[in-house]
C-alpha cells in the first residue's frame, strides 16, 4: 500500500497543474469581497490580459470600492474609498493551468471621503494624532486621497475552460493626504475574485 502513495499523489500533481489549454488571452472578474487597510468591507470589478505569447506576463487593472466602519473602537467613523490598482502579474508556470500563482507589483490611486477628526501637532514625540474624543458632530466628512506602490500574491484556480475563481493579497505604502495629515501608511488589500477567461 505504501508504494502506491508516492505515484498517486505525483498523479494528482501533475493532474493539478496540468495544462488546460486554454489560448485566453483576456480575463475579467467580479471581486465579490474586498478588504482594506481602512474598511473591512468592498467590492470592485478586475481585469487583466495577457502581454506575451508565453502567457507569463499580465497587465492587470483591478478597481474596488470600500466602505463602512474604519475605526473598530467608534462605530461613528467611516470611510468611503474608490481604488484603482494597476500594475503587472507575472506567472512563474505560466497562466494555462489548473492552478496557477502569480506574483506581480502593482500602483495604488484612491479618492474618497472620512469623517476621522484628525488633527497633526508638531513635537519631538509624535508627528500625528488622531483625536477621538470629538463629538460625532465634529467629525465631518473630508476628502481623503492615497497614491502608492503594493506587492501582490494572486492564486486563480481554472474550475472550468473559461470560469475560474482566485484570491489576491497586496501590501504595501501610500501617500495619505486627508485633512491637515500628509504622511506615508501601511497598504493592504484582500480579494476574492469570480471571472471568466476570453
């Protein structure tokens, strides 16, 4: 029975990772949940096509919307942000298989609005700080703008010829500007993507 171990599960890989032969060269997808550095909920809309014949590389333009709670400690904080993230995937096997994995860079431009009350003092100890101690009344929406770099993880699994079904993860650093605050922040971005191949 052990013998039989080692050659059904290289069976099974070369299975998984096999070829589906699929010459697409166009992908659009739904990323029916999306989650950020500032709110725990989005959704957004990707699309990506391919710039060689090996299929190893891929423009990528994914976009999101997020919005909803962005402080777990206030419930009256929100923030509401449109994204876009353009950049580059690049698929070490290439993109034609079952399962495929990339690994790729990718700009970030945001715009929207938050009603955060924060106010940027200047001394030794700390740059910025974030007053939560305003009445809610205070805290009015402001324009928010974020422009930066993120790496991203990407793992697509084919569930048919043309459908497939993938997840995403990005970190990086952007550029904040919102009210009296400028300054650089921590980026992520978590997405679950459903699309169809073309």
């Amino acid at each position: 029975m052990r013998y039989l171990i080692v050659p059904v599960l290289l069976l099974l890989s070369a299975n998984t990772f096999a070829q589906t032969h699929n010459a697409a060269k166009n992908a659009i997808a739904i990323t029916a949940a999306t989650l950020t550095q500032t709110t725990p909920l989005g959704f957004g809309a990707q699309y990506d096509r391919s710039i060689d014949k090996s299929g190893k590389w891929n423009f990528t333009v994914p976009v999101s919307y997020s919005f909803g709670n962005s402080n777990p400690c206030d419930p009256t904080i929100k923030t509401r942000m449109f994204r876009a993230y353009p950049g580059v995937k690049f698929y070490p096997a290439g993109n034609d298989h079952k399962v495929n994995y990339a690994i790729g860079a990718s700009a970030v431009v945001g715009v929207g609005s938050s009603n955060c009350n924060c106010d940027a003092i200047t001394d030794d100890k700390q740059k910025t700080q974030l007053d939560a101690t305003a009445p809610a009344s205070d805290k009015q929406f402001s324009k928010r703008t974020e422009a930066g770099v993120m790496i991203n993880n990407a793992l697509t699994v084919q569930a048919c010829k043309h459908t497939f079904i993938g997840a995403e993860l990005g970190l990086g650093s952007n550029y904040v500007n919102y009210r009296s605050i400028a300054g650089a922040e921590f980026a992520f971005r978590f997405s679950f993507n459903i699309g169809y191949r073309f």
